[in-house]
C-alpha cells in the first residue's frame, strides 16, 4: 500500500509540471518572458507538490502506530519508507529557491 503511494506520489511530482507547462505554453500566456513564466510556475508547482508530499508523510507516520505493536518486519519497512520521505522532502525543500516560499 505504502509503495503504491510513494510510487503515485513520484509520478504525480513528475507528470503534473510537464502538463502544467504544456497548457500554459498552448494557451499563449506571454505576458513574462518564457524563461520567468517558466519559474514561476515551476516554483508554484514544486511548492504545491511539497505540501501534498508532507500531508501523505503525515499520513504514513500516523498509519505507521496501527502496525502491529513490537518490532515486524512490516512495522520496520514503514519506518525505512518514512524515513526515506523524509529525506527526500528535506532535499526538495533546500532546492526550492528562497524567495518562492
């Protein structure tokens, strides 16, 4: 379950800005120059990603204490995939630039 969750959550990260700069590019907004149109809506984009990133994290510690009580190897496993996201969460969150936030 976990893992089709973290896999939906990559693809959704990956495939969402690509459409997004797709429509935006079919649509003809050039108000910006393409390069800060691109930014802005990459900024936008990756911020909204890391907000639903961080909920699904939530999600998974709370799931994570109606495991099995002692150590399982399933329980152990969650904890490995948490702490992955965690990870990975803190990683994105240092790449987005400053002033986006």
């Amino acid at each position: 379950m976990i893992r089709r969750i973290a896999a939906a959550a990559v693809l959704f990260c990956t495939i969402l800005p690509v459409q997004a700069g797709q429509q935006s590019h079919e649509n003809g907004e050039n108000a910006q120059p393409r390069g800060v149109q691109a930014n802005v809506a990459s900024a936008k984009d990756v911020r909204s990603d890391l907000e639903k990133m961080r909920t699904l994290l939530a999600q998974m510690q709370r799931n994570v204490a109606f495991v099995s009580v002692g150590d399982t190897p399933l329980k152990h496993q969650f904890e490995l995939e948490i702490e992955m996201w965690q990870l990975l969460l803190q990683d994105l969150e240092k790449k987005v630039p400053a002033e986006s936030r």
